[in-house]
C-alpha cells in the first residue's frame, strides 16, 4: 500500500511539474528600433519656384524570437519639406504628418494610378518579413531597389530600400525585453518646426524641422512594455537672395551620434543625449500614454524625470512616446 501511495505521489508531483510548465510564462521577445534618415533634396529658390528643402525619416520596430526571426514589425516615413522664397524669407510649415498617417490622402491611387495605397503596401511588406531574419529582410531588396517578385506579388510595389535599411538597424539594435507575442508594438512620430529665420546681410537664413520618433510595446493594460526614443534634426540654410549651397547629404539621428552629439563637451550637461534619453525610456516603463504625457512639464521634466537624469526640454518626445502608446 505504502508504494502504491508513493507511486502515486510521483507521478502527481511529475503531472504538477509538466502542468506548470505547459502554464509557464510566455517566451520573451527582443525589441529594437532602427531609423534611416537623409535630406533628399535641397534646392535654391527663383522666381518662378520657392526654395526647398526636403527631408526623409524612414523608422522601423520589430519584435524578435529567440532565433533573432520577426515576430512583429512597424514601418513609416516622414517625407518633410520646409521652404523659403528668393527674397530670403522662411516660410513656416503646416502640420507635418507621415506617409501612414496621411492614409488615403497620400494619394498613391488618385494621382498615381496605383492599386494600393502607400500604407497598404507597407502593410503588405511588414507582413511578408514575419518569420524571417536578417539575411531574409536583406534578400527581399532587388537592384532596382523595389522588392523581389515575392514583395511585389504580395502587394508592394514601391522602392523598399530605406525601409530595408531601418530594418537592419532595427536587428542591430534589439535588445532583450520583456515583451511578448500578446502585446502590441506601435510607432509615435511627431515633426515640428524647428527654425524659421529670415536671412539678413549678416547671416544667413534657415529653415527646418525635428521629428521625434518613439516605437513602444504596449502590453493589454495599456501601459509600456519597452520604448526605444531618438530625435532626427534638419536644416537648410540660405542668403537674402534664396539661394543655398547646402547639399543632399545623410541624416544621423541624435542617439545615433552617441558621445558625439556633444552635450558634455560643449554644453557642461553631466550626461550626454543619448543617456538622458535612457533615462527616460526606463522611466515610461509600467506607465500608460496619459501617465506618460504628465511626465513634460514646460518643456522639460517633472521632477521624477529630472531626478532620473533627464534634464533636456522633452515635449517633442513625451509626445511621440504618448502616440505609440496609444
């Protein structure tokens, strides 16, 4: 009797083992987010067109499993174009909003004469590349920098190339977190104007923008997983006359630049850009978009934020923080 009720213990404390493993917590997934950015065109202005100046920000977010193979992807770009005319003057720019955001209004269908809007067809891209890695998301980029025969048979007929290059950025940078396959990966992207100066004999004039970027995962409470935050800076400057010599030229985002942003050497900060940012990401951590939106306080941090070790003027990223939290 003795062994049978000893048997019988085993085998129940072996059922409880395989139950509580089969119940177990689900697999944790890496997080990363890349962002590829460039000034696409810069152009003098004349009399009969206004001066430009055009920048690309293309963001993408992925979710990885254990074998480093996408779980969950976001792209989007923020095409943004700031002007100013011949005699010298800047002209400040309406709202800017990104190629997603602008939906159907991108108008890809209506002046375009294509089948899918510009969000559909990176909607068709972002689900072609989940289960795929790295050397997989490169192998779908054909010479003519439009998808392979696959990308385009699944919708996506526009130049992938930039959102190829976010995307390897994006493995580059995932790191271990706590998300998993139920939560949500979203992006903020918010574009402001920077600078709007006239030209003046003395000095030149400028016109430009700052887009804040943040991917966040957001668990079923409503409230941040992880968050990866950066901010991509352009400018274009001219004479009195609107005419301009800067050039084309990449982008590096501010957290791409690392120490070489120059906020300890130059400005006496204790930390530099890239560590406040952190800071701050790990403060977001646990905290719905409404919480997070509390954090800014006129234009910096409320004190929580400042005692973390971010002190830079932050609106630009709470907001985009706040976005993708939604």
């Amino acid at each position: 009797m003795k062994k049978i009720l000893s048997l019988f213990l085993a085998l129940l404390m072996i059922f409880s083992v395989v139950s509580l493993v089969g119940c177990g917590e689900k697999e944790t997934l890496k997080f990363g987010m890349g962002v590829y950015s460039y000034s696409s065109k810069v152009q003098s202005a004349t009399d009969e067109a206004k001066g430009l100046g055009e920048g690309v920000v293309t963001v993408a977010a992925v979710l990885l499993d254990k074998n480093d193979k996408i779980v969950k992807c976001v792209i989007d770009t923020a095409d943004n174009k700031v002007n100013f005319t011949a005699d010298g003057k800047a002209e400040t720019a309406e709202a800017f909003k990104t190629k997603y955001e602008l939906g159907d209004n991108y108008g890809m269908k209506a002046y375009g004469g294509a089948k899918k809007e510009w969000f559909e067809q990176v909607d068709a891209l972002t689900a072609l590349v989940i289960g795929k890695n790295v050397d997989e998301v490169k192998a779908l980029l054909a010479e003519d920098e439009k998808g392979t025969d696959d990308v385009i048979s699944a919708g996506c007929t526009i130049t992938i190339t930039d959102f190829v290059k976010a995307l390897v950025k994006a493995f580059a940078n995932a790191t271990e977190s706590e998300a998993t396959a139920d939560d949500s990966l979203k992006l903020g992207i918010i574009s402001s104007q920077a600078s709007a100066n006239d030209a003046t004999a003395e000095k030149a004039g400028s016109n430009g923008f700052d887009t804040a970027i943040s991917a966040t995962v957001i668990n079923a409470d409503k409230k941040v997983v992880a968050t990866a935050i950066d901010t991509v800076s352009f400018s274009v400057s001219f004479d009195t006359k609107g005419v301009t010599t800067d050039e084309a030229k990449a982008l590096i985002s501010k957290g791409e630049q690392g120490d070489n942003y120059g906020m300890k050497a130059y400005g006496g900060a204790k930390k530099e850009w890239f560590e406040q940012i952190d800071a701050l990401e790990t403060l977001c951590v646990g905290k719905t978009a409404d919480e997070i939106t509390a954090l800014a306080a006129d234009g910096k941090g409320v004190a929580d934020v400042q005692s973390a070790g971010c002190t830079i003027t932050i609106t630009d990223v709470v907001k985009a923080v706040a976005a993708s939290a939604k």
